[in-house]
C-alpha cells in the first residue's frame, strides 16, 4: 500500500506521472498508470494497472489503456511506450512488439514507438 501511495504523488515534468481512474456508479473500478521513465528520454511506462475483479470482462482495461496511449501521444511529439505484461496479445494488437525473448514472472516487455508528426 506505501507504495502505491507513493506513487499516487504528483510529480512535476520531465519526470511525470499521471493515473486514469474509471468509476462506476462511484466506486473506483479500474486504474491505470503512465509516468516519464527517469533513465531514457522520451520513454514512457505504462504501470499499475487493475480492474476490480466483479468488473472484469466489461472492456475497462482496454479503456484505461487507450486513454492512457492517447494522452502520451497528445502531449509528447514522439517516443516510446513500454509495458511489462501478461496479455501480450491484446498489445500486439495496439501495435506493441516483444522485446528480447525472455519472460518473467509470466510477463512480457513489450515497446511501441510512436510519432505524431
């Protein structure tokens, strides 16, 4: 929990941090994370990301991570993307690639590159 409190603190640029909240009927339902990663430029890191499990199914997570892809493209110019992930799939489709062959912990890094010139 410290550690989630933690990082909930705002942080100011280059080194920012931003969380997406979707509520339902005013119960926080799902959060997801992006925040500027302090050892390369223009790398951004999709993190803590949690749907309550009785509302799971409901297209929330594809929600708080489309947010979250639209609003680092809105606000920088160009870069990359990373996640460290289980479903490698659904951010193969979002246009992600595997980095290296390794797996941790059942998870996957995976990078998208983008530019909006």
């Amino acid at each position: 929990m410290a550690r989630i409190v933690e990082q909930l603190q705002a942080m100011p640029p280059p080194f920012y941090r931003r969380f997406f909240i979707c509520r339902q009927h005013g119960e926080v339902v799902g959060v997801g994370g992006i925040k500027a990663a302090d050892w390369a430029s223009d790398t951004h890191i999709l993190y803590l990301s949690a749907v309550a499990e009785h509302a799971r199914g409901q297209g929330i997570a594809r929600t708080l991570i489309a947010a979250r892809i639209a609003w680092v493209m809105e606000n920088f110019p160009n870069g990359r993307l990373l996640v460290s992930t289980a479903r490698s799939r659904r951010f193969a489709r979002l246009g992600f690639r595997l980095m290296g062959k390794g797996e941790a912990g059942g998870r996957r890094l995976m990078m998208m590159e983008f530019k909006t010139n």
